[in-house]
C-alpha cells in the first residue's frame, strides 16, 4: 500500500469507529409516522419504494391513494398483479381537483379514503400503510388536519408505520412526524417541452 | 350545488384548461438523466420507485449498486426472486468506504461497476439503467466525473434514461442532468434514538 492508502485506511477506520458508536446509541424500535412534501418529484415513489421493501421482507401492508385515481399507475399494476395477497390497495380519489371539478364530490371521496385508511391502520397485522396524495386532501380541508392527527398520535398501533405523501404537508403533520423528507425540484424536463413519460412519471 | 361548490368548479374548470394548455406544448420524448440527490432519505427509494414502474410496464432495466453491496437490501431480494427475466442487478460496491478502510480496492470495484455500466447504457433494450449510489464513488474521485460526463452525453443511446442516485452529486453532473430532485432532511428519527428499520431503510 503507499502512504496515501495508509492514510485513507486509518481515517476512515476512525471514521468506521465513530460511527459505529453513534449507531450503538440507536437501538429503539418504533412505528414511525413518515412525511415526503415538497415540490420535487419522487415523494410516491420514494414511498413506493419502501411498500416494496415491506413486500420483500413479507411484511403485510396496504396503500390507500387519495386523489391520483384517475391516474393509471405501474405500481398499482404490479402490486394488484403479483402481490395482492401481502399488500392491499385501495384507489378512492378520482383524479386531481382540477379534473374533478366537483368540490361535494371530492370531500366525499376523501371521506371514504381516511375511513378506509383508519381501518387499515388499526389492523395490525400491517406493518406499514401508505397513505398516498393525502396531503392534497388535507390541503384543501377536504379531511380535518386535528382529525388526523389525534388518529395518528392516540390510536396508531405501537409498531406500524404510516407514510403521508404530497405537496404542502400541514406544519400540524411535520409537528407529530419521526421523519420528513421534503423533495426540492431542482431540475424538470417539463421545462424545455419534455412531456411525462412512460416508467419515469407513471 | 351551493354558490361555493359552482365558484370551486370554476375555477377548477379554469385551472384544468391552463394546465391542459400549457401540457399540450409538452410534446417530447426523451430519454432523461436523472439525478437524486441531498442528505435526506428517499433517494434511493424513488430511483427503485422508478424501476418498479419500468418493471410494471414490461420495459426492460438494469441496476447497478456502486456502494451499498455490504448492505443486505430489500429491493434486490424482490427483483432477483420476481423480476430477473426483465431487470439484471449487478452489485458491485463492498459497502460504504468507512466498512471497507481500503482505497485502493474501493477504486478497482467503482471501475468495475461503471465499466458494467457502461455496457448496460449502452445496450438499447434497456429502458432505464440505475446507477445506485455512483455519486459516492464520485465525489471520492474513484471515477473521474468528465469521464462520466462524456459518456452520458456522447454515447447514451437518445430514448435511455438513466438514473444516479447519492449525496453530493458534482455540479458537472447537474449541469447536464435533465431532472435533479434534492431529498432534503426536514426530520429524522435517529435523532431520538430510533435505528435503521426493516421496510424503512432496507
């Protein structure tokens, strides 16, 4: 080895030492109540991501989709098609509120969205429930913010964790949340005429 | 309807021909570099959220981990017992440079995995490849990043989109990239003690 190796080895065996003192500290186990917000892109996604972690681990779960109903997705394609026996999923909304244009419609749907998602959080056979573009919902008032997390906060089980996705998370929710992770757009195609795209966008 | 509901349908009614308007103009197709970037979590997550739709689709894909090959993921379980047949997954990293103290061979596997990369991009059967964590061996100068550069802009085939994932992404990478997204750390349970969770971070 030269010197410079010599170096790199003892300063990240250091580094490899720190870290593992840290992570030694760390040894709770919890249900975590998980937000991804912000006006990036991959906050599904990322959250999609984990849903497949679960499926992996043969963990049970379930997705409830709020508002991207009237978008086809691939993930609901590949989860109906090949995992429906270990996660649920449940497509309540309808589209976005500009499709929709039908304001008592779209509190009724997201209504029986967070019905759906209560009953599936208080079962626990489920390890993790994603409750996917319910930010919108709560955005718009279209389910009651307190509502939500005094459900969170006094009826979640110990060990389930909760995902919440969508723009402009409610500080309410960010307040009570173990984790939240908001997506910065730093960059869109849709800037220079590149429309959504196939295995990209759905 | 109430008043209320009819002003929401308006406006709603109005927001949807904006939008349609302005999406019309969106007419191309392009194969993308996609970046993720930022110290918050997801980054990896959304790049798998990815590749699952492509997966769902029937697109074929390919996935290469430069870093993270100590850890055991869930991600690569599902694709290699479900989805060999139309996604490869080449784990090429030994785990973070802090597990491996040893440069010189931390070198010798980033090449390997770009190499394999490379031939992966290059292929044009594949739809998306993931370049998994390529921005750590990157910002360590295990692969010189004009080198990078140069290809994605001079080789990748035009409808290829492809992926790279990691903290720290090289401005010379943004630059060309057509999507950067930043996974920006808002909150994060290892703060209070909570570790790293099966279903959650692998």
């Amino acid at each position: 080895m030269t010197n410079d190796a010599d170096r790199h080895a003892s300063k990240m065996a250091k580094k490899k030492a720190a870290r593992d003192k840290i992570m030694a500290t760390k040894t709770d186990k919890k249900g975590l109540v998980i937000v991804h917000t912000g006006k990036g892109k991959g906050k599904s996604s990322a959250a999609f991501g984990m849903i497949f972690r679960c499926i992996a681990h043969g963990m049970q779960c379930a997705v409830v989709q709020f508002i991207k109903g009237g978008m086809k997705t691939g993930e609901r394609d590949l989860i109906e098609r090949h995992f429906s026996d270990i996660c649920a999923f449940h497509t309540m909304g309808e589209g976005f509120t500009w499709e929709t244009q039908d304001r008592d419609r779209d509190i009724e749907m997201a209504r029986a969205a967070w019905e759906k998602s209560k009953e599936l959080i208080r079962d626990p056979a489920n390890s993790m429930v994603l409750l996917d573009e319910i930010n919108i919902a709560l955005r718009y008032d279209y389910i009651p913010i307190d509502e939500v997390v005094t459900f969170l906060t006094d009826e979640k089980p110990e060990m389930t964790h909760v995902v919440l996705t969508g723009r402009n998370a409610k500080d309410e929710l960010i307040e009570i949340a173990d984790l939240v992770t908001e997506m910065e757009l730093v960059k869109h195609p849709f800037r220079s005429g590149i429309k959504a795209q196939i295995g990209v966008e759905y």
